[in-house]
C-alpha cells in the first residue's frame, strides 16, 4: 500500500517561477529516497502551487529518512523564500493517477 500526502503552498505574489524553478530541483532528490511525485499544478491567479507525492512506506517513516539527507539541505539554502503558508495532510487515493502504484 502507498501513502500520499497533498501539499499546498501559498506562495507571494510574484514568487511563483522562482519557487517553480526551485522546485524542479527538488524533485530528483525526493526521487531519490523513494518518493514519487503524482502532479504538481500552480494556479497563478491564487498564488497557489499544489503537489501530490507519494511513498511505499508510511509518510512519517520516509520523511525521517528524507529530512537530514546531506543534498536537501543543500537544495534548501537556495530556496527562494517565497512560501508564505502551507498545509500537508494524508489522503486517500479514489481515482489513481496514470503509473503510479497508488490504489483506493
């Protein structure tokens, strides 16, 4: 069984490419240690950017192992700072997306 957390950020007004590009980054080290990302949409409009990720073990276990690793502090000294809130939760998956292992 996978495990999916959906995160939104609430991003600062003209902060949008920079966190994008930033982001991009981000991806192949959470890759890395076993996370998958489902989607990632930013609605410009709101200045929101939401992403799925998904994981074979529980959320709380992979992210102990993902925190301290060496190259997301690295990536994370260049974050542009623009995220301004954010909300993380757990869900269920009902529809899963295209090649993912997720299943409801």
């Amino acid at each position: 069984m996978s495990h999916v957390e959906l995160r939104t950020y609430e991003v600062a007004e003209g902060g949008m490419d920079a966190f994008i590009e930033w982001f991009h980054g981000l991806v192949p080290i959470r890759e890395r240690y076993g996370y998958r990302i489902l989607f990632a949409f930013a609605d410009r409009e709101a200045n929101r950017f939401t992403w799925a990720v998904e994981h074979e073990q529980p959320l709380d276990v992979a992210q102990k192992a993902y925190d301290p690793a060496p190259e997301r502090a690295q990536h994370f000294k260049t974050n542009p700072g623009v995220v301004t809130g954010s909300t993380a939760v757990e869900v269920d998956v009902v529809i899963p997306t295209r090649g993912t292992g997720a299943r409801p």
